[in-house]
C-alpha cells in the first residue's frame, strides 16, 4: 500500500488565473484540486515512465522516491509543490487550450502546456481539478529541455486549430475536432479556444488569426540559463489527431 503523508490529499492550488475568465490572467482567481486518486494516477502511469523526463522536472532522487512509494513524505511534498508551481506559471501565461467534450453535458477540460513541456489535464466540473499530467511524446524526444513546450505548442495548435491548405488558423466558436483518446476511441471536442491566441504564436491582426509560430521567450522555462529577448520560430507541422 503506498504510504502517504497523513491528510496531505486532497491538496488544493489556490490563487490561480482563471483561463475562462476573458480578462485572463488579469481576471477572477480559481483553483485546481488534485485527489489521491489522481495522483496515483499520474504517479503509476507517467512519472514511473522511463520514457518521460520527469528526471529534469522533480531530480532524479525525487523522482525515483515517489515512484518506489517509500515513505519520503518530502519527496511527494517536493513533487506536489513541483508541479503545483508549474501549474500556476502555466495559468499566469496563460498558456491554455479550453474545449468541452460533445455530448450530452459535455465535459468542459482546461488542456495546459507546462513551462516544462508536460501537459496538465484539468475537468471543470463544480471545482477545477487535475485528472492527468504527462509528457507528450513530442516532448520526450526533445533533448533541448528548453524547446520542449514550444514542440507542444506546435502540436496541440495543429490538432485543434483549422488547417486551411498549408497554414492553420485560430479556430472559430463553431468548430469542432475529432481526436483519438489514449482507449483508441475517436472523441469530439467543441467550443475550442486557445486562451490569449498571440501567446500561442497566432497573429491576432492578421485575416484568419494565422499561426506563425513565434513565441516568446519563456523564463519559467529556462534552465539557468540566459536569453537574448528574442522570439523563437516553430515550422508548422501537422498533426496525426491523436493523443500522446
């Protein structure tokens, strides 16, 4: 049985930028709740993958501490904190990809790119809370773990943008995308929006809101490192519609 430290979950983020807010980050605050349930979950399936770098996010120790589910409880306490920032620096971007599910009572989902290049996976149903965080496999073959998140970037913009001949453009209130979830089932997700679309490097004075792919430059992303200021380019590359 894993041993956890006693009433650490549920743990709550408070404090953060409300994406759905139109002001965002400047908006209302919120906040993202994250259940043992979940963090099992993330634990089992992703930071105990070899293939994901969770090494450079949490240190090799950590890591390593977390998945042998030893009774470190500083260890999950790091990790939690860990992530919970990277999580708040994703909002403050913000850096977020909102939709709802199709369907009847369609699940609304907040799909945010982390300044470590994971994806963090919220539901708002009643409480904002983490069901999923992972590495999309566009991110575990990038050793730059700078360029990480901007490879996610590219990615997610052409899976869920609308692809018109060689460009992609933001998409409109109306559209809607077939995605294959990680069960191989083909979902459709609608009201897509990439909140602050120029973050995600489309270019709002432009007809279509075309993505050009400059970024700026992310310090939450840096590895202690300096940087010129300068914007980062992205080739356009299209997606496969699936699920990392």
């Amino acid at each position: 049985m894993r041993r956890l430290p006693p009433d650490f979950f549920p743990v709550v983020w408070r404090d953060l930028a409300d994406p759905s807010d139109p002001r965002a980050p400047q908006g209302q605050r919120t906040i993202v709740k994250l259940s043992a349930q979940a963090w099992n979950h993330i634990v089992d399936k992703h930071v105990a993958n070899p293939m994901e770098p969770w090494d450079d996010l949490l240190s090799r120790t950590v890591r390593e501490a977390v998945v042998q589910h030893d009774a470190n409880n500083s260890a999950v306490r790091q990790a939690v904190d860990r992530l919970g920032e990277q999580i708040r620096q994703s909002l403050e971007r913000p850096l977020a990809l909102l939709y709802r599910m199709a369907g009847a009572g369609g699940r609304r989902v907040w799909l945010l790119v982390l300044p470590s290049g994971a994806n963090a996976v919220v539901h708002v149903k009643g409480r904002p809370r983490l069901v999923t965080c992972y590495y999309p496999r566009v991110a575990t073959v990038e050793d730059n773990r700078e360029c990480r998140w901007r490879r996610v970037v590219a990615q997610l913009v052409w899976r869920y943008g609308k692809v018109s001949g060689r460009q992609v453009l933001l998409p409109s209130s109306d559209y809607q995308v077939s995605v294959t979830g990680v069960d191989g089932r083909k979902e459709l997700r609608r009201a897509i929006r990439f909140v602050t679309p120029e973050m995600w490097g489309f270019v709002p004075n432009m007809r279509g809101c075309p993505w050009q792919g400059q970024l700026d430059v992310w310090p939450a992303a840096a590895c202690g490192q300096a940087h010129s200021g300068r914007k980062h380019g992205l080739r356009p590359r299209r997606s496969n519609g699936k699920e990392s």
